[in-house]
C-alpha cells in the first residue's frame, strides 16, 4: 500500500496539495477546485480528492 499526504496550506485562499511519500511526486492544486486528481506515475494510480469545509458540513439525511 502506498503513502500519500494531502495538505491545505494556511494562506489566504487555499490551494490543495497532494505528494506521494514513496515516490516524492507532488502536485498543487489552485484554490477553487473542490475536487482533484492527483496521478503519481510511480505507483501507476490516480487519487481523486473531494475537499470540504466542515461548517458546510450537513447531514444528507435530511429531508426539508
């Protein structure tokens, strides 16, 4: 099984960034995308990402 490590930096408008810890490949995302896909040619696999904000956060269970 392989590593990776996704980071939200903590500047103004966040960005995403995603690494693979085996083989050092790296990518950063821009802000404004809430969904990536990061492939690391290494491992020959490509991670989707879905970024969300906890306080948007609702319990898709209810119904209005």
């Amino acid at each position: 099984m392989h590593n990776y490590t996704v980071d939200v930096p903590e500047r103004g408008e966040r960005g995403i960034r995603i690494e693979c810890n085996d083989h050092g490949e790296w990518e950063e995302f821009q802000p404004g995308y809430r969904t990536v896909a990061f492939y690391c040619e290494g491992c020959g696999l490509e991670l989707e990402v879905d970024l969300h904000d906890c306080y948007d956060w609702r319990d898709l269970g209810e119904l209005c």
